[in-house]
C-alpha cells in the first residue's frame, strides 16, 4: 500500500492525472477457484489519464484480475470502487460495467471476420433512418472516429483482408466509439510487429489525453516500460507497483518470476560436426525466392524477418507443406525432394509451429498422445497393434525430461498453460529422435520464466549435436541463441551475421531492407 | 532412487479418476438403455421373450454396421450422406449380378463391395483433393448413384435369389441370429483397429485437429480417404444382410435409413466435429434406437409416429449434448 501512497505523491505532480479520483479502485479482492487461490488480497488503482501495465507469468492472475473489474468474474472478497463510488459485488455483472464505461479487448479477435470495418464499429449501435441504416451517417462518424485516433484503415472491406495490427485498430474505434472512461487490453500485442506496438502506443497517449485510464496486459516487458506506471502479479498476489521510468528490466524480471536470472541466454554451442541440412536456391511464388541456408550439427540458426517475410513459409516448405518450384534441399548431404511433412519427419526433420494451438497439438488428446503421436510406428506389440503402456514410458521419461509440470500423462492438453504445451511439442520431437528442429516462433505467448526454459531446452538440443533452425521476431533472442542470424527482406535473403556484426543495428537495417553500405 | 522414479511414473501414468459427472455423461446412453429394457421387460411379456430379444438383436446388426461405417467418416470430421445410395445399389445390383446374369453368389459380394469402395474412393478423393465440402460431394454422390440404379432398374425389385443366401440375413446358429454374430465379430475387429493400432489413432488424430496430425507426419490425405471406403464397405455389408433376409433387390431399401444411422452414431456419443467417439457407443445407440423401434411396433404405433418420436429422441440427444459442455 505505500507504493501506491508514493505513486499518489508522485502523481499530483503530473497535469492530467487526477489522483483524488482514481476511475479504479480495487482493495483486498480475492478470488478463488476451486482447488487454486487465483487473486489473494490484490490492491489495484487505476486513475485517469494512466497507462498502467499490469505483468506477470501466466496464472500469475493477470486477466482474472481484469475479469474481476469487468464483472466477468465474482471475486469471493473485497471492495471495488467505479469513479468513487462503491460497487455491490454481489449483483455487478459485465453489463453494469459496461454502463460504467469499462471496456476490455481480448487478444482473441471479437470482430466479424466477413463484415467490414465499419459494420463491425458500429454492430449494435447502427444508427437509422426509417427502416434503414444510414449508412451515410456512419461513413461520417467513422471517419471522425479516424481522425481522432489519428489512424488510416480501410473500414470499406471484410477485416479478415486488414493486417492484424490495422484490426487492433478498429477495436480501439470502437472502444472510443462507446465512450469507454477505462480500457482493458489484455495481451492485446502477442502477435504485432515493433512499429505496430509504436503505433498502439500512440493511440494510447491519444486517448490518455482524453482523460481515459488504460491497463494494460502483457508478457513483453518492454512495453511495460511504454506504460506510464505497472504492478507486478506473482501467483496470484500482489508483488508491487511503481513508475515504469523508476525501474529497469532485470528488477522487473526478478519481481515477476521471483528470482533473479543471472544468465539470459546459455553459452552458444561451438561445438559442430557435420552439415545436416543444406538449402540451395529454394524459391516459392509470392513467399520466398533464392533462399541459400545451411545448419550443421549443435547449430542454431536464426532466421530473422518481418510479417510477410516469408519466415514461416520458408520452414514450411523445408517440411514439404508449402510448394517450391525450384531450387535444392540436401539432408546429411544427399539431396531429397520433400513433398509432404510424412516424409520431412523420416529424414529427420520436425517442426516446432508457431501457432501451437492450432498446429502444434491436438486439443482433444492427451499428453501422452500428443507426445507420441510422430512416433506411433515405435511402439508395436507384434508388428501390429500399440503398445500403449511404452508408449506411456517414453512419453513420461521425455517430458519429466522438459520439467513438464502435469499430473498425469492422460491428462488433457488443452489446460496447461502455453510454456508446458510448448515443451510437449518440442518433446514429440525428441522421442522421435529428429536431428534437424525447425522452430517458428517457439516462445510466442509464453511468459518470461517458461521462455528462459525453452532457451535452455535449445542449447541443451545443440549439446545432443541437434541442428535448430529458429524463427523469432525477436531480435534479442536471435542474438542471445543462434551462432548465424538469416535475415529476410520481402521473400529475399538480405543478410547472413555472425559473430561481430550480430548486433541489433545491423539486424534492424536488413529487416528493414535497407543496404549498410548505402545507409552510410 | 531408481524405485521412486519408477513410482512416480506410477502415478504420473495412472488414469485419473474422472468426477461421477462426466462418468454419467459418458455412460448415460447404456444406463438409459439398461433402464428402457428393464421397463419394457417388466411391462410388456412380448417384449421379454427371448424369440423377441434375439429379433431386436438381429434387426439392431445391420443397421449397427452401417453406423459403424459412418462413425468413421464422423470421427473424422466430416459427413457421408451417400449411404442411403450405396445400400439401394448394392441391393439392386447384387441381385442383377445373381439373378439376372447368373453369377455365382460369391462373385457378385465381390463386385457390388468393390463398387461401393470405388465410391467411397470419389467421395474420399473429392473432399481430399478437390476440396469440395463432404456433405455436398457425398450429397452429389447420393443423388448420381440414385440416378444410376433407376437407370438400371426401372425402380422394379429384382427377386429369387436362393434360399440358401437367406442365412446370411435371418439365420440362427444355435439360438443367435447370424447376423448378431457378425456385428459382433465386426465391432470387436473395429475396436481393436481403432483403440490399438496407430491407424486406428490416425483417425483419432486427424478428427482432432487435421493440420497438426499432418505436421506430425500422419498421411492425412490417405485416412481420410479411408474412412469414406470403411463407411461405404460397412455400409455394403449391412446392405447385403438386408437384402438377404427379403431374398430380392429393390432401390429403395436405404431410403429411410440414413436418419436411424445418424441417430445411432449420435446416440452413441461420437462428436459431429469429429474427433471423440468409441464403437461401443455405435452398438450401444443401435441398440437403444431398436428397443425404442421394437417396443412401438409391439405396441402397433404407426410407422409415422415412429418417426416422430425418433426425431425427438435425436433432437433431445443433441440438446443436452450441446447444453452440457463444459468449456
């Protein structure tokens, strides 16, 4: 409570913020689900004018807290108040927060994918003449709604053809359109480039200015320190808050996992043998053209790019689920011709997808299913049928192996939390015994202390005399795990770094498509 | 140190037990079935003679067998509408074979189950690579092969077939119906293929989440075309058995059928997204429906009543199947 005193200080000093009428006020709210203790005794305030970052790992009870000012869920105790007023928590529901000017964006998309921009700002609240809508009216406030955010989207075609960024974008419309006094976005940027998170940013300051209080929900610290102040969630209980500007990244790493991380990144493998996976000049139209890798044994290789660089289909089509028309892919030095993912993961190959939900793993099944699923042929009882209990034995050795926290291996998939999926999907790979790891994007949507994990399971893999092929957004990450960095530019290789020129600047001038030598 | 890992794999492997709920949720169609046959037996000393149980039996099989069918084109994810066909044209065509061009018996089981697989293959092939919706390309099937065998026939029945094949459709060995025996030795290869082979989990697999099963290496396009000539095969055999108890082909055995199949697939638990099911469920909903079907025709209910009263049956399944999800 006195951090939140000192904010209160700090804050008179501040033109826009208004600490005598915080729009939020939440004190000793618990909540409980059966079996776990999601929020225990968590103070929240929230005042006008604020961007507040709220952060922690998964289940740290980050969006159960922003489902208790919604409305969305109960809490068991505690006192909420709206613009000072006390709320009854026994009747408050999402439509009374709502009617208190409270909206929240999901990181899932709630647009209609086939409707138009327009048509999506505006559902509910259409406005009409007679029998019909009018539209014209719309198109004018539409259009005002634009300019206030600064922004230019298409509103006039289906958003399923937007850029996800440019569909964030109409959901911030419509938050303004109804006049929302607090904003809840809620992992909102997991899945954006930088320059979208700058943009969002913007958006942000503008509607500040407005006087509206934003909280803001996610795994990427360094847009916690775009915030103007944050609070930390550990298990559920409140860890501290502040001024983002007070702080620095390793304090807030530290409050958020509750230990400190001396090393980020293990020592880069350096220890090679031979060449495992050799692609020359691989081309598919309207993704990549003329692509040249290689990745030797106990090698990362990074492949860096932006959206619609063509990373994705890259791997894809190493595993023979994108079509190439031209160009050559040698595994262990002989050349193959991939059609399909079948014969990809006989030759060693497998794929870490970057959307692990809908690729990665199957829902339905266990984890015991879902680890031994590329493996089934392993375990027959005369050449026939599966030897389900084997199959329970390496699925088990495997995943103890990733420290998988499950409690039993039929236990389904679909409610572990990202980190532990993931390690599933890596481990199928393992127990396959596949040499070459393709990886797309391994530690997207997964929180800080799971993605050290996966950093650490990388170079172990390296250490095995494994080849990974990885794919981030992040620079960072690229840097502190590959020995080589591949940088794409609209489908073309533009750049191989390595040792010394492996830095940040030299990376972001290739991304961007821009020549060193010209640039300087 | 090696004993505790061994115990914790113990535990770790140990199927945990599920709450009473989902336990009554999952067996509610056999507690209801063992419910109805008790009530039925108490009330109505028809129904519980054993001439009158072993009729239900043998009358659940074949259609049993046609739902085994197209629980596979479900569990997948998909639907065959075309089984309605299939059944009219093995029908008309086996008896054209036997009859008409004097075939031997088994030469014509031969050629109508290699036709029905054939069309299992176009409507596995249509869905796989010409991307066309299952439910329109086995509709699109339906109504080509409907068209076929009118072609054919004329609409007019073709009878005597020998008496000998009728065995295969009504007879007893001992005091089971033949046909019984067949559902049985049947479901239990099926069950077998599908709890423990990893085909059988293919079909598990791909019903689940078709792109991941295909980036883990599942020949996705192969099982799915399977399951299409698994559906139409069974569907094949139950056709036969039809036949064989009237001992004459006729198109418009299937006519009505495809509901009943649908029902059972349903009843017995099997997900229309694909995915969840268990053969035991079909037999288990083939049975229900046949006891329901038995007792109204002891108590001489129309047959349109009939239809009604399964009409409500699918629709409840389906609405407390849709109202008790839990996520």
């Amino acid at each position: 409570m006195d951090t939140i005193n000192a904010i209160k200080k700090n804050i008179s000093q501040e033109q826009i913020r208004d600490e005598e009428h915080p729009l939020i006020e939440l004190k000793k709210c618990t909540m409980a689900f059966p079996g776990v203790k999601a929020l225990d005794d968590v103070s929240f305030t929230l005042l006008p004018g604020e961007s507040h970052g709220l952060v922690g790992e998964n289940g740290a009870g980050k969006s159960t807290l922003a489902k208790c000012i919604t409305g969305e869920n109960r809490m068991a105790s505690g006192e909420l108040y709206i613009d000072g007023k006390q709320i009854k928590l026994s009747s408050y529901s999402i439509r009374e927060s709502q009617a208190h000017g409270i909206a929240i964006v999901h990181q899932e998309f709630q647009l209609m994918s086939e409707m138009t921009g327009i048509e999506n700002i505006f559902v509910g609240h259409y406005k009409s003449k007679g029998p019909f809508i009018d539209w014209k009216a719309l198109h004018k406030r539409a259009a005002e709604l634009m300019e206030f955010i600064q922004s230019d989207v298409n509103l006039n075609i289906p958003v399923k053809l937007l850029r996800t960024a440019d569909r964030q974008i109409i959901q911030f419309a419509k938050a303004v359109l109804n006049e929302s006094k607090v904003l809840i976005l809620d992992e909102l940027t997991a899945v954006l480039q930088e320059k979208d998170i700058e943009n969002i940013f913007r958006i942000i300051g503008i509607l500040k200015e407005k006087g509206m209080g934003i909280i803001y929900i996610s795994h990427r610290l360094d847009e916690i320190f775009s915030c103007d102040t944050y609070t930390v969630l550990c298990d559920g209980k409140y860890i501290n808050s502040g001024y983002a500007k007070d702080i620095d990244k390793p304090q807030l790493i530290k409050m958020i996992i509750g230990r400190e991380l001396n090393q980020v990144y293990p020592p880069i493998n350096q220890n090679f043998g031979e060449k495992l996976l050799e692609v020359k000049g691989l081309t598919a139209p309207n993704a990549f053209r003329d692509i040249n890798l290689q990745v030797r044994r106990g090698e990362v290789i990074g492949i860096a790019g932006l959206l619609g660089a063509g990373k994705t289909e890259l791997v894809h089509a190493i595993l023979g689920n994108h079509k190439v028309t031209s160009g050559q892919i040698f595994v262990g030095g002989k050349e193959v011709k991939i059609k399909s993912p079948e014969q990809a993961i006989k030759l060693g190959i497998g794929l870490v997808p970057d959307d692990r939900r809908m690729l990665g793993l199957n829902m339905l099944f266990d984890i015991k299913d879902n680890t031994t699923l590329p493996s089934m042929s392993r375990f027959k009882k005369w050449k026939v049928f599966q030897d389900h209990k084997a199959e329970a034995k390496a699925a088990y050795e495997y995943n103890e192996r990733m420290d998988l926290a499950y409690y039993s291996l039929w236990q389904n998939v679909k409610k572990l939390s990202g980190g532990n999926q993931q390690k599933i999907v890596i481990a199928k790979w393992m127990l396959r015994n596949s040499d070459i790891f393709l990886m797309d994007e391994p530690t997207r949507g997964i929180d800080v202390g799971a993605k050290f994990e996966i950093y650490t399971l990388i170079n172990d893999l390296t250490k095995q005399g494994k080849a990974v092929v990885l794919v981030s957004p992040e620079l960072e990450e690229l840097i502190g795990l590959c020995n080589r960095v591949y940088i794409m530019f609209e489908g073309a290789l533009m750049d191989i770094v390595e040792g010394e020129r492996k830095t940040q600047g030299v990376i972001i001038n290739s991304l961007l498509g821009i020549n060193e030598d010209e640039s300087n | 140190m090696k004993m505790n890992l061994i115990n914790e794999f113990r535990t770790k492997s140990k199927r945990y037990s599920r709450s009473g709920e989902s336990f009554l949720k999952d067996w509610m169609i056999l507690i209801l079935f063992v419910v109805l046959v008790v009530i039925f037996s108490v009330t109505s000393s028809t129904f519980r003679t054993t001439r009158n149980l072993m009729n239900v039996l043998r009358q659940a099989s074949f259609i049993a067998i046609i739902a085994m069918g197209e629980f596979f084109v479900i569990l997948i994810g998909n639907m065959d509408m075309s089984l309605s066909s299939i059944i009219g044209m093995v029908s008309i065509f086996f008896a054209g074979f036997a009859v008409t061009m004097g075939l031997p018996l088994w030469v014509a089981v031969i050629l109508v189950m290699v036709m029905s697989a054939i069309v299992g293959v176009i409507n596995g092939v249509l869905v796989v690579y010409g991307k066309v919706n299952s439910f329109i390309a086995t509709l699109v099937t339906m109504n080509i092969i409907k068209g076929i065998y009118y072609i054919y026939s004329g609409g007019l029945p073709i009878s005597g077939l020998p008496e000998s094949f009728n065995f295969f459709g009504a007879g007893y060995v001992g005091l089971v119906p033949f046909p019984v025996i067949l559902m049985v030795v049947i479901a239990l290869l099926l069950y077998v293929m599908t709890q423990h082979t990893s085909l059988g989990r293919s079909f598990y697999a791909v019903g689940g989440n078709m792109e991941a099963s295909k980036l883990s290496g599942i020949n996705v396009k192969f099982v799915v075309i399977l399951a299409f000539v698994l559906c139409s095969v069974l569907t094949a055999i139950g056709a036969l058995g039809i036949t064989a108890k009237t001992l004459s082909g006729n198109v418009t055995l299937g006519e009505n059928l495809l509901f009943d199949v649908m029902t059972i697939v349903v009843l017995g638990g099997t997900s229309l997204t694909g995915g969840r099911g268990r053969i035991y469920g079909v037999i288990i909903g083939a049975l229900f429906l046949q006891v329901i079907s038995n007792m109204m025709v002891l108590m001489s209910i129309s047959t349109f009543w009939q239809w009604v009263v399964k009409g409500i049956i699918l629709l409840s399944v389906v609405l407390i199947d849709a109202n008790t999800k839990k996520d």
